[in-house]
C-alpha cells in the first residue's frame, strides 16, 4: 500500500454473482414445489375421474336375473363417455362383458416452471371396474 492508494482483487462482484445464483435457486425450488404439487393434485385428479367413469359404466349390467351379470357395452361406454364429458375430461374409454377401463389425460400448466422452460405437463391415470354378483 503505497501512497495511499489500495489494491483490490479481482473478487469484485462476486457477491453480486452470489446472490443472483441463490435467487435462482430459490426461484427453481419454489417452482418445482409450487407446480409439483399442481401435477400432484392433476394425477390423483386423473385417478378419480377415470374410477367414477369406470363406475358410471360398469353400473349398466345385462343378465341379473341369470345371476351372471354381464355390461350391456353400447350403454357402459355411453355413460362412461358422458361422465368424462361432463367433467370436461378427455379419455378413452373401453368395455367388455365382464370389465369397463377408462384412460384419462389432463395437461396441467406449469406457470412457474415455464420460466424455466417447462410450460405443461400430461399426466394420465388407468381405471378398471368389473361388477360383482355377490354383496
């Protein structure tokens, strides 16, 4: 130190450098809790919509009195199609004589993460019903 005059290094900004690298992070973190959590609800939400479809369909049963019930197809795929509808659900729906599948989709937005780059995410969820002869 000569003459009054001081030397710095070449750390200057560094903190500066710091502190937008901890913003950052705080800011990904909080995206992926605050949007995970949205694509959480969205598959559990997926779930339900395609076992109460299901349902819906597997209640039209043909054959009770036999004591061999089996889904009426035309009317289960019906009334499962209209519960999706209903609920603005998108899916697809399938029957046999002893089973109604339902496969739905939902696109969940991601406002958080899109600044990140990721803008939506498809979650889907797969539910069968079968109808039971017995109490």
């Amino acid at each position: 130190m000569e003459g009054g005059v001081t030397h710095r290094g070449t750390e200057e900004g560094s903190v500066s450098a710091l502190v937008v690298a901890l913003a950052m992070g705080f800011v990904a973190c909080t995206a992926l809790a605050v949007d995970g959590g949205r694509v959480v609800a969205a598959a559990v939400a997926a779930g339900d919509h395609a076992e109460n479809a299901a349902r819906a369909g597997v209640q039209h049963l043909e054959s009770l009195r036999s004591g061999s019930p089996s889904v009426d197809r035309p009317a289960a795929l019906s009334a499962a199609r209209a519960y999706l509808s209903g609920h603005g659900i998108d899916g697809e729906v399938t029957a046999s004589e002893r089973r109604v599948t339902v496969r739905t989709t939902i696109v969940v937005r991601l406002p958080l993460l899109a600044l990140l780059g990721v803008e939506e995410r498809r979650v889907a969820a797969e539910r069968s019903a079968e109808p039971v002869s017995e109490p």
